[in-house]
C-alpha cells in the first residue's frame, strides 16, 4: 500500500521553498538570511514542515541515502518529489524539488568556491526555477551524471527501488 503521508506537508513544502526564488546560491548555506547550497534549501524545507530537527543538516548524499527507499519513475515526479544527480563514485552531489510534473526549484551555479554574496553575483548563482527534462539532459551531457528520483512523502509498506 502506497499513499502519501499527511498532504498538506508537500503544498507547505513547495510553497516554503518557493519563497526562497532568487536568493541567493551560497555553499554550506542553510537558512534564508545567508541564502542556500541545493541540499541546504531542502533541508531548511524539511525543518520547516517538521520532518527534519532544527538541528539536523544533511548534504545531497546523506538526503538520498536516509529516502534511497523512495525511489518513483520519472512519470510518478509531481509536487514535493526530489531529483538528485550522482557522480561517478555513486555519491549524490546535487539535489532538486519539483514544483510541479516538469519544473523543479534548486540552488545552483556557484559550487563550493562560492562562499560570499558577491561570489553568488558573480557567478550568478541563486535559486532558480527549470524546466526538469533540460537540466537533466545538461547534467548528464556536462557531467556525465544520472539521477534518480524520490518521493519523500510517500509511505511504503514494501521499500523498494523500481528503477
């Protein structure tokens, strides 16, 4: 049996990291006033729906491994649903939400030598929103990177990977 866990929390989820839209990239970034890395934004959502502590941080890899179990198609992707992209050691290196079926919301274009708010201009590094397919095609193009996709507020009663 599968459905999802409380509705509500994916809508506050989306809406919370939609008001986040311009802020800006910054690595190691975990809250609004300082701007975001990608696993930052998703884990300040999280804290703010209840589903991570106030303390708890996770960088992409660790967000992945702790949902590895929650793995959807891409055809099942809606609002709320999380993309990561691995590196070629299997390790999760950058993390997504969709907003809805085809666009997804993420910190991005900086990487860890962005460490400054001019740095973020610089570079021009904020929080964006895609089109998913075109920037997954770009990841695997550039960087040769596969991803996978999550629904973190589905609730399973027999975990698996359908991929």
């Amino acid at each position: 049996m599968t459905q999802d866990s409380q509705p509500n929390e994916r809508d506050d989820f989306v809406r919370y990291l939609r008001q986040m839209l311009f802020l800006p990239y910054l690595w190691g970034g975990q809250m609004p006033s300082e701007g975001f890395d990608c696993s930052g934004m998703v884990t300040s959502g999280f804290r703010r729906i209840g589903k991570l502590e106030e303390n708890q941080d996770k960088n992409a890899d660790a967000l992945f491994q702790s949902m590895k179990t929650q793995v959807i198609q891409r055809s099942a992707a809606k609002a709320g649903c999380l993309a990561f992209w691995f590196n070629q050691e299997n390790r999760a290196v950058h993390v997504a939400t969709f907003i809805d079926r085809h666009s997804i919301i993420h910190a991005s274009g900086g990487g860890s030598s962005t460490l400054t708010i001019e740095d973020a201009m610089q570079k021009d590094a904020f929080i964006k929103i895609r089109y998913f397919d075109k920037f997954a095609t770009y990841r695997k193009d550039r960087f040769n990177q596969k991803y996978k996709i999550v629904d973190p507020f589905l609730n399973t009663d027999t975990p698996g990977d359908p991929s």
